[in-house]
C-alpha cells in the first residue's frame, strides 16, 4: 500500500521534495535498480498532466523535481499526484501518493 504524502508546489518556483522509504524494520529501501514515473493531474481522470522528474538512490531516498519554467506554467489549485517504481522483472509498484497544493505565484 502507498503511503500518503501532501505536498506543496509553489508555482513559478524551482520544486524539489524527498521521500525516504524503509522496510518493517527500519532499514532503507535501495531503489536505485528501478525505473520511477510521477504525474501530478488535476483530477484523477483528466487528460492533462504535468511530469515530475524522479531520482532513485540507494540510501532509500526518492527525489520529485520540477523546473520553475514547468511549474509557471500550472494553474494553482489542488492537484492529486503518485509516484511508481518498476523493477527489472516489469513489477509495479505505486511508492506514494497524495494531495499537490499548487499556491499562486505574485512575483514575475
């Protein structure tokens, strides 16, 4: 099961958030062998939406990044995202998932 993770995006900004992710016992995850993909939409089913880029390292961190050029572009408001790994034999998995505020920008 995902773990449920709100963020906030302010938009126009650069956005970098981390995730740490360890087992029953307290060790780190390595998911540095998978692949990752994250989407933020505004709705479950819209058809737009706006990529995260995801860095895996061993230490059972995940990294979501996104440059100030895409987040000027999205509209503030509230937006749903998850995160999903893969590993080499094709198994999915969704790591995280939530809420994404995306907070108005003043200064341009």
């Amino acid at each position: 099961m995902a773990q449920k993770q709100n963020i906030t995006l302010d938009q126009g900004a650069t956005f970098s958030t981390s995730f740490l992710f360890q087992d029953t016992n307290g060790n780190t995850i390595d998911y540095s062998t998978y692949t990752a993909n994250s989407q933020m939409r505004k709705s479950y089913s819209s058809s737009t939406a706006y990529d995260f880029t995801v860095a895996m390292v061993s230490n059972g961190q995940v990294t979501l990044s996104m440059t100030a050029n895409t987040t000027n572009s999205i509209t503030a408001g509230r937006y749903v995202y998850d995160v999903e790994v893969q590993s080499a034999d094709g198994s999915r998995t969704r790591l995280v998932e939530g809420i994404v505020t995306v907070t108005p920008q003043v200064t341009r």
